[in-house]
C-alpha cells in the first residue's frame, strides 16, 4: 500500500473526506479549513501536516509583520513552524516518527497545535508582534 493510500485510509476513519491533489499529497478539510498530507514515499518516517493559505499578504508592510509574527509563534510552539509562501502564510507541523504509521499516534496534536499557532499568529498580527527585528543600515 503507497503513503498516500495509508494516509487516505487513516483520514476516512477518522470522518475526513481526503482527496489526491496534483502532487500527489492528500488534501481534507477540518473545521471549514484545508489541510494537506505531504506524501513522501521514499521517507516514511516523516510526517508533515500544512495548514495552507490562512493568511493572505497584501503589501511589503504586512509581510514584514507576518515574518516577525511567524518568528515569535514558530519560538513559542513545538513542532510547528509559520513562513510566507507566495502572497500568502502557512502553518506546517514536521517530525519524524520512530515508525512507519506513528502519525496516527500524534495526528490529533498536530492538528491542535497548528490551530493553536494559527490563533496566535492572528492574535499578533491584529496587535502587533512583541518581537522586532534588528534593521541593518
């Protein structure tokens, strides 16, 4: 069975509706959000969940406070990591696994700690991020 079966069977069990996008990685929605399985078949002990496109980015301001945000949230929760793609901000949880099928085992967490990371993200960038980044001149 290829990662992507495993990983679309696992999600069907537990109510998701997974679908197979272009590149081969399984897309579902939770809570009226998309989230997204990278399919890695010549890794199966790595397991990356994204919470893709939560945040758009309008202007070079907005950016540059997204970065300093995403540092901050990225420093504050474990595994989860926030970075810009495109016009847009996306939340990924990446790790290894000591076995082949251990995401079933930290699924859940994952799930909850993008969330987490994603409320806070937003809660800094309606307020501002307590970290500044140092200009160069």
């Amino acid at each position: 069975m290829s990662q992507a079966e495993v990983y679309a069977e696992f999600l069907r069990a537990e109510g998701f509706r997974p679908i197979v996008d272009d590149a081969g990685d399984l897309v579902f929605k939770c809570e009226g959000r998309y989230y997204c399985v990278t399919v890695d078949d010549d890794d199966p002990l790595y397991f990356r969940l994204v919470f893709p496109n939560f945040w758009g980015l309008e202007s070079e301001a907005e950016r540059h406070w997204a970065r300093i945000a995403a540092a901050e949230v990225t420093a504050e929760f474990k595994v989860v990591k926030l970075y810009p793609q495109h016009d847009d901000m996306q939340a990924a949880t990446e790790l290894f696994l000591a076995a082949e099928g251990d995401f079933r085992l930290v699924f859940e967490r994952c799930i909850a700690a993008l969330q987490g990371a994603v409320r806070r993200f937003c809660e800094l960038m309606e307020r501002g991020p307590r970290l500044r980044l140092v200009e160069e001149t």
